[in-house]
C-alpha cells in the first residue's frame, strides 16, 4: 500500500498479521514491514486500564485531548527549539475538591500520565565478534550512542532522555543487541528522531573510541567478580573450535588496546556496524498513547533511511543439528573455584536449538516436572536427606543457553555440606529421577495443567512498565511470525510428546556435563586457569562405572510425577464494588494487637488480591544475635512450607517471608479463591514451628545464611552503605560472627518468644469484599495467637546528624583479590519534608545527566555513576557514588572528582534560566503523576506508609503540587549551602578500597583454601593514613566512637496510632 509521509514522498508500508492478545488486553497492536525491511511493532494503549479514570467528566475530557493530540506533536518541535513555557496547559491535571473529613478545600491531583517508550532490536550480537577484535557487538553498542552527524553532542541522546524524566538502557546478547527508552510522550517524535540516529549515520569518533573503551573495561571489572559470568566464560570453551560461542563477549582493553591498533580498530568497528546494522535485520516495538496511524507515521518519517545492505546474517549452519558441545572437553566433570562462597552441582545436556518448538516448549515442560518441589519430587528427596537446600532447572532463555545452533538444559542443585560428601548419591537419585520420566513418558495430564496455569497467567496478567515491554516484544520479534509476537514466549498451545520424548532421549549419562562449584577446593588441586575470568578448575573423566550405573538405575520408591495441584483457580468472577470507592486503604479495624487496612481495586479490575503483613517486633535491633535469628526465622520457615506450599507457586501465586527493620514482612497476591489458604497455611506453621524445626534443618540454613552474609559483604559497595548513620543497625559482618556462636536451643527459644509479643499491619487490596478481608484477617490473628507490645517494646528508629564538614569512613574490601574500589559520598540535608523531598528530587534531575557526561563519558573515572536521594529513617539527603578499580584511580581522586563536579554544578544552577527550571520541573510533575501500571505498584507505594508509620498515601499528588512553588534561587541557595564550605555542608564519605591485581597476585599466591578457613571471623579493615586527614574534618576508624559525639535526630518516621495508645 502507498503511504505518503509529511514530506510528501511516497513510501511502501506492508502490513503484517496483527498478533494474538490476551481477552483483558485493551491496547491495539499493528505490524508494519517498511521498504527498508525494518519490522515495527506499533502499539496504541489509549484505552488501555493504566489510563483509565474512575470518574466518566474525566475520560471525557481525556477524550477530547487525545483527539487534537497529533496536531500537539506537529508543534512540539518548535515550541522547544523557541523555549515556549507550557506549564499552564497542564492545569487541568490539578482541581480543587472539597475534604468532608475538616471541612477544608483541597488540591486534587490525577495522576494519569504514561511514559512513552520505544525498543529497537538488531539481529547481531557477540557470536559475530571478528575473532581479531573480540567484544566488537557490546563495543558498537556503546559507541552508537556517542553522537550522530545530525546530533554531534556526543551526550546528545542521553541529556534529551534525562531532561525530559526519561531512561536509557542497551544490552548486547549473543546474537541480538537491544536498544530502549522512555520519555514523556510530548517528546516522544524528538526522542525517535535522534534515536533513528544511531542505526542511520552513528559518528564514531577516534578520540571517542579511545575513552569509551575504558568504560568497556570498567564495565568487566566489574563483571569479574560475578561467578554466573565466570561460568560461563569456562563453559564457552567446550564448545567445538571455531564455534562462534568459543569467543569472549565482554570486551576489555586487552582486545579492544592491546591486541590491535588504534587506527584497525576504527576500521573494523565500522565495518561491523555497515555489516551488521541492516534496516531489514532490525525489529523495533513502539508505545505510547497516541492512535495507530500516528505511530506508523512517526516510524516511517523517522526509521525509513535507516541502510539495508541486503546481506544475509553470518552463517551459523555448520553447528547446527547438535553438534556445537559434541566435544570430549564438554563430557567431563569440572571442579571450579567460585567467586563467592557457593556450593553447587551443574548438569548439562546439549541439544538442536529448540526454538521453532515454542508452540509446545518440550525443554520448558521437563524443566518444570524436574524443578518441581511438591511431594515425590527430587528436590523433596534430597532436602530430606539433608543434602540440598535448592534447586534450578531449565535454561534462561538468554542468548548463550537457547541460540539458533544449539539448546542447553540445566539441573543446578545447591548442596549442603552433607551433601558435598554424599556427591555419588545426590548424582544417583538425579538419573532415578530422570528415569522416572523416561519411564512414565510424556503426561497430557501434567502438560494440560502448565497450559492451564500459563492461560491463566496470561488472560489475567498485569501491564508490563512500557520500557519492559518494548525491550522484551523487539527481541520476540525475531523468534516468532507476527501472529505470536506476544505469546509465542508466554502460551503452550499445542501438545506434542513426541518432541517431549526426543528432548528426554538427551538426557543421558553418556553425554552429561557435570559442575561442581566449592569455595573450599584446594586451589593446588586446580591446576588449569580460565585465560578471560582467571577461574581456576580441573577436569576429570567421568567414571564409566558411574556412567553404566545411571543408565540403569530404577526410579527410588520415594520419587513420583507432580499431583494434580489444588492451588488451580476456577471461579474468576469479581466483587461488586461499593458505590463510593475510597481513593487510598482505609482503617477497616485496629486495637493494641493489630490494623487492618483495605481498598477494593476500582481499576484494574482483575480477581487478583494482594495481602501484605507486617510482625512488628523490637527483638532483631537488640542485639545482632537477635538480628541474625530473625533472618534464621524467616529462612527456616520458608523451607519447612514450600513442600507445602509449592503447588501454589507453581499456579502463579507470589508469598514473600523476609526480615525488615522492625520486624518479619509476609506479602502474598495471586487469584483470590485460593489466596486465603495460603495464608492459613502460614499461620498454622508459625504456631506449629517449634515442634517442625529440627537441630539438622537449623544446622544446614545456618550454614547457608553464613554463606549468604559472606557472599554479601564481599561485594565492595554492600560492605558499609550508610548504616554508620542508624543508632540502632548491625552489619552483615555483625551477624555473621554472631551466627556462628549460635546453637540449636538458643533458635528453639528464640523461635518460641517470637510470636509472644507482637503488632500486626495488614493490607488487603483487590478483589475481596470488606467483610472477607476482615474476617480472613482476624481468623490469621486467631490462629498467631500472640499478645501485643508494651510500651517499651516499640521500636524507634533514630539517626545521628552528620557534624558540619566532612566525615570520611575508609574500609579496605574484604575480598583481597577483587580489584573493585566504591565511594559514596551521601550529603545530608534533614527532616523529612515534602517540599525539601521534591528540591532534591529536582536537583537530582538536573544533576543526573551533567554528572554521568562528566565523571563516566569524559573522565572515564567507572562504568557505574550515579546520584540518587536518600532518605533514611525520615532524614533526607543525597549521595553520589561512582564504582572505579583500585589499578586505575585512587578512591581520595574520585573523592576529589565528585566536589569539583559539584562546584561547577553551582556554576550550571547559576546559568539556569527560568525556563529550564520549569522543563525539568514540568519533567518532574509528569513524572510523579505516571499512572499505576498494576495494582502491585500501588499496592507497593501504600504498604511503603504503612510500615513507616507515616500513612500519607497521597504523598504523589502532595509533591506534585509542592513542585510547582520551587523558584531557581531556592535551588541554588540550597545547593550552594550543602556543597564544600557552605553553611549546612554534611558529608559522609564512605570508600571501600579494593586492592590493586599487581598486589593481589603476590598475595594469592600464599593465600590457600586451608589460609581461608583460619578466617572464620571477619572484622572491617579501617585505612589510616595522612592523606585522609587532609581531605576530612572526621577520620572514622571506629564508628562507635565517632557516633558518641553526635546528635541524635528525634523519630522523625511517625509511630502507628493503635500504637501511641501505649504510650498513654
């Protein structure tokens, strides 16, 4: 069909099939195939449920703009370039109503905006990495956005984004690279513009190229310590020669410096991009409010010159068909040294990619019997025995797992220390249980359940962030014809054993390979080196005694297919609502004991309910052996359920056990004909926990939760964060030393007074009447049976003022052979506020992208720099914190770095125009009033206030409106008194030191496994030297010390109501 664009030249669109969408999905798709053979996935969310109004004057109104919304964005171009001020057009989206409640008028906000958001996905990744210049497709991904020949600014794409309260993200895959943004949607046609830009006429630069590798090399440093990278940098190597997953992805300066000249590699990276970026492989997903035809036209005007060389992909054919891990280095056993302190068992299988089976999924249905963990399954049977805390089956879908040559299934069981010594037999119950598969065959019954769940899943499914949404839908562009791009990912639609069968046909001991990872190996016993991660393993063949054992071996009594799941829901009908629908939870009910809180969801009207519950209790702040025994609590109660309660799960119901500040948090949602028995099932094992728990279950997740302690403060920016601040915190270090003091009888008592005085929040929201929210509360109260706090038992949260100046803390990191420094500088600013909440909140917005362009893209000081406001206990601030590496800058340069940029951003305030101030306060306000994409996110917000003890559910609208007063001398007065010298500058500086890889190689060399396990206590490692004496007022090498001096902020959180009766 001709389409004639606005420029009036004429340009052939196909249309494709329109894609299959769930019944409750109310946005309208369109496929459009360009004459360049770019493909675009057009998508219209006017009548989506995100924007619905509950109030019909409104959807009118709404009506009416979104009527004359293309002739807006005809204009929207020269309004900014002439710096035209908007803000009054947007006062419709503030009115004033009347509070019966104190008789007084109020401002009413709607909160009805939806970013626009955009993913474009190229056919080509790190599979197709020149072999001379490995990690060429993440490099490209970077350098594509450092300017264009129609936007030269090398930051040019990025400022746009951010000053409009937009994001940014790329990713590269093993053969996709993934581009998306969002923006608000009156600058969605200047966003695509420049962004057209990247895959039209890229700049590229030489200068350009020499900084951005830097941060390719920042960005695997940081990489480095991460053991899934690790693994699968080793795994990569059994692959045949030759074979494209042979090749490192990451990219650092040894391939992008070292191995190649300056001038090579300005050549070849070119020649990728004029290669590989071809309209016709490219897939791109775009969203926003705007009518279909306004879409299509955007995408034409902005993506029709994109180039198309016509050239096919690289061809991968000749390891196709299952051969690309038929090696004899794939069928071994591997002992590899982790990162972290882990204790792991991995089988593998290869097989043909699998990827044109996605209407039946073979692998996805194996996978979901073997990671079963109900009754009769492996997982069942090996925690019984002792031997196995977790375990993970399947691939992830990423690119180097499921790619067009080849498919990886995966068993990964988490082993205990019991069962690291019972190895033989953890790998014999794995091939029983694989034979009881082979042996009962594929089951309609088991796959008619997964189909149901998932129809289920998707006919009911929330809205995705539209970010997500296009990044995910322009990836499943390329796997799928245009009919499935939406579900080919998310449905089972056709049965078919015969693929099940000849997946499980795979599954034989003959062509396994096997992984075990353990921190406490012998580093002597590994006598091979991975070259890219410096992994240290050792390979052994696999026994053939072993080999013919499993071949053979029968099906344990124990093991048995999954049962038909109770946890199934039939009846989805929904409440009727009440005539007034309050717009936030209101107290249904409240004593000394408890308060229930409730709102019916008038929205998104799904039969979904979300039931979230706070146990407050002062016990884990008083002491860190306390501290620790909550997160025992949690962690061995989640294990004595999920047999339990898998079966739930596995129906897509959500519970979450975890440990907050003042207390144990459960929070569940799913369908809500059933979510009621999962709560009662909680409850019963609360009460029931004494006589379940059992000293070798406590011993074996004691193990695990050191574990996850150590796994935790190794990494450099978790190690101290802002805890000095609290008058009451205990750091992972802490509880780990007290953990390991701690004995069975001490967690049976702790256990046993947990539930003796507690105070219970409850929020119910969605599909539950009032009167079944109530009683279903009460019932769970019953069952707890606990007495309530005394007034000394309330906990108070308290922070100390940071003095005037600077106080720096500098710890060395406590993995001695990780490279990786972190330097948070956090500046204080003060009680809570909504007006001091939303300046910072405007500073940050306009700090966001000067920052990242000076400190990350010019000085290249590390690939990760942010800004962020912080608010701790209800004291507000805003830290700084830039991730480098010990070899490349010194953490007191950074330091220095980030208060030079912050007198320059002074300079920037003081040339800011009122224009400006109200572009970024107008980015600001539209960002605040994004619609709820889910009841979740809402959910989220209110149980946010009520577990601080603050209750302001309309803390949005508040800001908001409080938005609007900011005048720029305000922000430059408050700017200039918290930067270096000013009246109110009070800055904590926390640096984690990483060490130096020329002086971590001389250390590691004397430091063995049996060195590591004389380090059964940890203790944080203070820096004392001159030099910090002249950069801070305060050297902190001994918190307590420093905190004995300060004063002490009083609660400034709030305190529930039902709780200050205490007080009286």
């Amino acid at each position: 069909m001709e389409h004639t664009n606005g420029d009036g030249e004429g340009h052939q669109v196909e249309y494709l099939e329109t894609p299959i969408k769930s019944e409750n999905d109310k946005k309208e798709y369109r496929v459009i195939k360009l004459s360049n053979g770019l493909t675009a996935l057009l998508i219209s969310d006017i009548h989506s449920k995100t924007c619905a109004s509950q109030d019909q004057d409104d959807q009118d109104k709404e009506q009416s703009n979104r009527e004359s919304i293309e002739d807006e964005t005809e204009d929207e171009e020269s309004s900014e370039e002439n710096g035209e001020n908007n803000e009054d057009e947007d006062e419709g989206d503030i009115s004033d109503d009347y509070d019966e409640e104190d008789g007084s008028s109020v401002k009413r906000v709607k909160r009805d905006e939806k970013k626009a958001a955009c993913g474009l996905c190229v056919g080509v990744g790190s599979f197709s990495d020149p072999s001379e210049v490995q990690g060429m497709a993440h490099f490209l991904e970077h350098m594509v956005f450092m300017g264009s020949e129609k936007y030269p600014q090398e930051n040019d794409f990025d400022a746009f984004i951010s000053k409009r309260g937009g994001f940014t993200n790329a990713s590269t895959d093993c053969e996709h690279t993934t581009f998306y943004f969002d923006i608000q949607e009156k600058h969605l046609s200047s966003a695509l513009d420049r962004f057209a830009q990247f895959f039209i006429k890229p700049l590229m630069k030489k200068d350009a190229i020499t900084r951005e590798r830097e941060a390719v090399e920042s960005e695997f440093q940081l990489a480095l310590p991460c053991d899934e990278n690790r693994k699968e940098q080793l795994f990569s190597s059994f692959a045949q020669t030759g074979h494209p997953a042979n090749k490192f992805i990451w990219g650092n300066l040894i391939t992008l410096r070292d191995n190649v000249h300056d001038d090579k590699l300005y050549e070849e990276l070119h020649k990728f991009r004029e290669r590989h970026y071809s309209a016709h492989r490219m897939k791109l997903a775009i969203q926003a409010r705007l009518p279909l035809d306004t879409l299509e036209k955007y995408v034409i005007t902005y993506f029709a010159d994109v180039p198309n060389n016509g050239l096919p992909p690289d061809d991968f054919t000749a390891f196709k068909d299952g051969v690309s891990f038929d090696t004899p280095a794939f069928r071994k056993m591997y002992k590899v040294k982790p990162f972290k302190d882990v204790s792991q068992l991995e089988l593998t299988w290869a097989m043909p990619s699998l990827l044109h089976l996605y209407k039946s999924k073979p692998h996805q249905y194996i996978s979901w019997i073997i990671g079963h963990e109900g009754k009769g399954s492996l997982i069942s049977y090996l925690r019984k025995k002792m031997w196995s805390l977790d375990i993970f089956s399947g691939s992830t879908e990423s690119g180097f797992e499921h790619s067009s040559m080849y498919a990886l299934l995966k068993i990964t069981i988490i082993l205990s220390y019991e069962g690291q010594q019972h190895l033989e037999e953890v790998l014999d119950a794995i091939f029983s249980f694989i034979n009881l598969l082979k042996k009962e065959g594929p089951q309609k019954r088991i796959y008619d359940e997964i189909y149901q769940i998932e129809e289920n899943n998707f006919r009911f499914a929330d809205e995705e962030d539209p970010a997500d949404y296009v990044e995910d839908l322009c990836e499943s562009m390329h796997f799928y014809p245009s009919r499935d791009y939406i579900t080919g990912n998310e449905l089972y639609s056709e049965y078919n054993p015969e693929a099940i069968q000849k997946c499980l046909d795979y599954l034989v001991p003959e062509t396994v390979n096997i992984m075990i990872f353990n921190e406490d190996f012998d580093c002597h016993e590994l006598n091979k080196v991975e070259p890219w991660f410096q992994t240290k393993y050792t390979d052994i063949e696999i026994s053939k005694e072993w080999i013919e054992r499993w071949k053979s071996i029968e099906p344990l009594p124990d093991f048995h297919l999954p049962l038909e799941n109770t946890f199934l829901t039939s009846d989805f009908s929904l409440i009727p609502l009440p005539v007034e629908v309050p717009k936030y939870p209101v107290k249904l009910y409240s004593n000394t004991l408890s308060e229930i809180w409730y709102r019916p969801d008038p929205k998104f009207r799904l039969p979904e309910c979300y039931m979230n519950f706070h146990f407050v209790s002062p016990l884990g702040l008083q002491s860190p052996e306390n501290a620790a025994l909550m997160e025992m609590y949690c962690n061995v109660l989640k294990l004595l359920l999920i047999e339990e309660l898998y079966p739930a799960i596995a129906a897509g119901f959500n519970y979450n056990i975890s440990v907050s500040e003042k207390g144990i948090t459960i929070k569940m949602n799913g369908f809500n004909e059933k979510l009621p028995l999962l709560l009662m099932a909680i409850a019963k094992y609360m009460v029931e926990y004494p006589t379940l728990v059992t000293k070798d279950l406590f011993e074996i997740v004691k193990v695990q939760q050191l574990k996850t302690y150590y796994n935790t403060f190794i990494k450099p920016g978790k190690l101290v964060r802002l805890w000095i601040l609290k008058l009451s915190h205990y750091t992972h270090v802490d509880m780990h030393t007290a953990l390991r003091g701690i004995n069975f009888e001490e967690f049976q008592g702790f256990v046993k007074f947990f539930t003796n005085h507690l105070f219970i929040q409850c929020l119910v929201q969605g599909n539950l009447t009032q009167n079944a929210a109530i009683d279903t509360v009460h019932k769970c109260v019953k069952i707890i049976n606990c007495g309530p706090l005394t007034s000394s038992m309330i906990p108070q949260m308290r922070v100390f003022q940071i003095p005037v100046g600077t106080s720096c803390c500098k710890l060395k990191n406590i993995n001695k052979i990780d490279a990786n420094s972190v330097i948070t500088n956090y500046y204080q600013a003060g009680v809570e506020s909504i007006e001091l909440s939303v300046l910072i909140d405007l500073m940050i917005m306009i700090m966001e992208e000067p920052l990242f362009n000076r400190l990350r893209t010019q000085e290249q000081l590390g690939y990760d720099v942010s800004c962020v406001l912080r608010e701790i206990n209800g004291i507000l601030g805003y830290s700084i914190t830039v991730h480098t590496q010990a070899d490349k800058y010194t953490t007191e340069h950074v330091d220095q770095r980030i208060e030079e940029f912050l007198k320059s951003f002074n300079k920037i305030l003081e040339d800011f125009s009122e224009e400006e101030l109200d572009d970024a306060k107008e980015a600001l306000r539209k960002l605040k009033q994004c619609a709820d994409i889910d009841l979740e996110e809402e959910v989220n917000r209110n149980w946010h206030e009520i577990t601080h003890w603050q209750y302001m559910f309309d803390r949005l609208e508040r800001e908001v409106l409080a938005i609007k007063d900011i005048k720029i001398n305000e922000l430059r007065e408050w700017s200039t008194k918290h930067t270096l010298n000013g009246s109110n500058f009070r800055k904590l500086s926390v640096h984690v030191v990483g060490t130096d890889p020329k002086e971590s190689a001389v250390k590691e060399a004397s430091n063995t496994a049996e060195d590591n396990k004389k380090a059964q206590y940890f203790v944080l490692e203070y820096i004392t030297n001159e030099q910090n004496k002249e950069i801070a007022d305060h050297h902190i090498v001994d918190v307590e010390k420093y905190k004995k001096k300060l004063y002490i902020y009083p609660v400034s959180e709030g305190i529930s109501s039902s709780l200050r009766k205490l007080y009286k």
